[in-house]
C-alpha cells in the first residue's frame, strides 16, 4: 500500500473495491461501453454503423473540447474573490423575493420528482440504505442577494438565467458506500435522460485542492462516481441531443468543465439537470458523502464569514470566535485555522474511503474532525468544539440578517488579544 503524506493527513490508495455484496439493492447492469474507436461493419446492418460512426463524432468532438480547456486553463487569470469596498449589495431585498416566488414551483416539481425516484433507497428502515438523506430547497432570499454581489448580477433576467443553483437537490450517501453504490443511485436518472424527461445539462466534478500532487487514477480514486460512469452518462445525454449526427462538428455537447479544486478541500459532484416540463428550471443535484456532508454544513459557514458575508444572528456565538481572526495582528492564527479547517476536511473524505474499505465505521472519541492540538491555537478553535456551537446556535429561531455587521462586544476585543499573545509566544519558542 502506497502512503502519502499531504498537510499531516495520511492519503492511502486503495483499489477499487465491489461493496455490493450485502446491499439490499440489485446493481443495474450496464451496456458495455465501446472498446475500440475502429469497428469493423462487415455483416452489420446500416443503422449500426451508423450509430457507431455518431459515437466515434461524438468522442472527437469530446476531445477536442477537453484540450482547448486543457489550454485555457493554461493561460486563465486567476479568479478574483470580491470582499469588503468591492462588493455592492447586489439585487435589493424586493428584487430578491421577485425572484424567490419565480423558483417555488418549479421547486415543488423538482422535490416530487426525486422523491419519486429515490425514496426507496432511503427508506430509513436499514443501515444499508444507500441514501442517508434526500433533501432539497429553492435558494433563501438573503442568499440571492449575496450571490448576485459577488457575481455583479442587478436583474432578475440576469439571475434567473445565470444563477444555476437558485434551485437545488442533496443526496447524502450513507455510511461504508463506494463509487458503485453511488453510480446505482445515479443509475435511476438514465431512464427519464433516454425518454427526454430530465435534461442533463453539466457535469461538474469538485475535488480537494490537497490532492492535486497525486497521480490522476490517485485522484480519481477520491471522487464520488468514476469517471467511466461520468463518460458514460455524458454519451447517453449527448445521444438523445445528437440522434445519428456523423460530423464532429456539429455535435452538441453539454457542459463538462475540468475538475475544480476547492479551497476548503472539501469532494462532491454537481450534476445541473432539467425536467422538460413546462415552466422547469435548471437545477443542481449535489452528491457526497455522509462525512463530507456534515463537514460541508460547518465549513460553508466558515467560509461565509471570512468571505465577508453575513451570517444569522442566530450564529452570533461562533462569529464571536471567528472576529478576532480577522483583526491584522491575528494574520498567522487565521492562516493556521485555515489550514487547520483544509486538513481536516480533506480528513474526512480519507476517513470515508476507509470506512467503505473495510466496512466498518470510525468512531472517534473527540468527535467529527481531527482536533486542533497540533495547529498551535486555542482549544476553543477545535472544530469538533465549534461544530457542537453550531448544532447548539442551530436550535435557535432565526432571525432576519441585517446587511451591516454587527459591532463586536467587548469580549470579542479582549480575545484577540489572547489570541495574539499566545501565536506569538510560540511563534518566538520555534525560532529560538
């Protein structure tokens, strides 16, 4: 076994492994995927080959899509992150709910839809459920706002057709689940994509920044869906779109844009689909572990805050944590929570390939993430402590968010310092 050591996270790389043996659910067998990009037609009839020829256009113009954005990438600025003066407030709060009627219901077809499809495989009456949790929502009015400033989005026609995500869908795998488990879920969409039901739109694959050093098999090996079923629901798509079209030229393809790799270092894979139905809206299927799921939950609020965007007041008590941080003479204890909160979400993503390796749970007495001992800072920036004031602040009633922040109390102040003194007091032991 080969080991790898990234940001004091130990990577091991694992063979793909067939854990369906005691599932409850039957694999969909598949067709095979063609094996050669030359096909010899004797003794065919003229639809097959023609069919094949429609496939080998279809690969060409696939791969000559993947190499121009191989040389984009190349040469594509860096993304600028708007923060602070740069940001405008975007749509006002009115226009925001203008828009947020518009998503209701065709979120309510969305939600009748994929509960159609995969409510059997979440059932909750068996640790082998394949789904822990299914869930959906259309996008919060504060969220529109947020979004359309950072994007510099000012009308509704501008947000309705460039905001992906006003309407979404969350599959939550369940415990000790692999890639094939995975690919059974998203098996059940292929029907209604044949039929012209569900319009797959983009595939999007999202992957820890911490992994980029590995080899491409290393890497896929962290994805959710391997990349042969990803091809494979790509081809089914562009099928139906493209019928019998020969000429690479004029084949259609939907959007596949390479791996992104995320800051948080966190997994997922995004799936934009459409239902044909009158009044539809694009929507976005994301997919991930039970693990990175609960992960995900707190890092979005971590990365919310130090993106300068603001929280419910009902998170009041963990922005009290976090506001020192971002006071000058705190700089390097920000950049090791920082690094602290990459590794252990890179953490649990290792922690749930193991799981599905050996097929048996991990349990940890501190709790979810590994703990901050070895990052120099407080105990009160271990994430497990700051998950549970999550959890707590969660039980509270919402309240309104305001579009200014809040002003920090004098607690807030006096922690700073704390926290000041003691990163330079260690910081001062290392260099002596």
């Amino acid at each position: 076994m080969i080991i790898y050591k990234i940001s004091n996270i130990q990577l091991f790389t694992m063979p793909q492994i067939n854990g369906l043996a005691n599932r409850t659910v039957s694999p969909v067998k598949f067709a095979e995927p063609l094996k050669h990009d030359t096909v010899s037609f004797q003794g065919r009839g003229t639809k097959i080959i023609n069919e094949t020829k429609a496939a080998l256009a279809r690969k060409k113009a696939r791969t000559e899509r993947n190499l121009r954005l191989l040389d984009e990438a190349k040469t594509a600025p860096t993304k600028k992150e708007l923060s602070g003066g740069e940001r405008t407030w975007g749509v006002t709060y009115a226009t925001a709910q203008v828009i947020r009627e518009k998503i209701i219901k065709p979120q309510e077809d969305i939600h009748n839809f994929i509960h159609t499809v995969f409510d059997d495989l979440q059932d909750g009456t068996s640790a082998k459920d394949l789904i822990l949790k299914l869930s959906d929502r259309a996008k919060s009015v504060v969220s529109i706002m947020e979004k359309s400033a950072t994007r510099k989005w000012t009308s509704v026609k501008e947000i309705l057709e460039n905001m992906t995500d006003l309407n979404g869908v969350k599959i939550v795998m369940n415990h000790k689940t692999g890639q094939k488990d995975t690919e059974i879920v998203l098996d059940r969409l292929i029907p209604f994509i044949k039929m012209g039901q569900l319009q797959l739109k983009e595939i999007e694959l999202q992957r820890p920044s911490g992994i980029k050093g590995l080899t491409q098999k290393e890497q896929e090996a962290f994805d959710y869906v391997s990349k042969t079923f990803l091809d494979k629901l790509e081809d089914i798509q562009e099928q139906v779109i493209n019928g019998a079209e020969e000429n690479a030229d004029n084949i259609v393809l939907i959007d596949r844009p390479l791996p992104r790799y995320t800051k948080g270092n966190y997994c997922a894979l995004h799936l934009l689909l459409q239902l044909n139905k009158k009044g539809s809206r694009p929507f976005e299927l994301q997919i991930m572990g039970a693990r990175m799921s609960d992960g995900k939950s707190f890092d979005d609020k971590r990365f919310k805050f130090f993106d300068g965007k603001q929280l419910d007041k009902k998170y009041d008590e963990l922005v009290s944590l976090w506001k020192p941080l971002t006071a000058e003479e705190n700089k390097a204890a920000k950049e090791q929570f920082l690094e602290y909160c990459r590794d252990a979400n890179l953490q649990l993503r290792v922690d749930e390939l193991n799981e599905f390796k050996s097929q048996k749970m991990i349990n940890k007495p501190t709790g979810l993430f590994k703990t901050v001992r070895e990052y120099n800072l407080p105990p009160e920036y271990d994430l497990n402590e700051q998950y549970k004031l999550m959890r707590k602040c969660e039980k509270q009633k919402p309240q309104e968010e305001r579009k200014e922040e809040s002003k920090p109390i004098l607690k807030v102040k006096v922690f700073a310092k704390k926290i000041a003194g003691k990163i330079g007091t260690k910081n001062a032991k290392k260099k002596n």
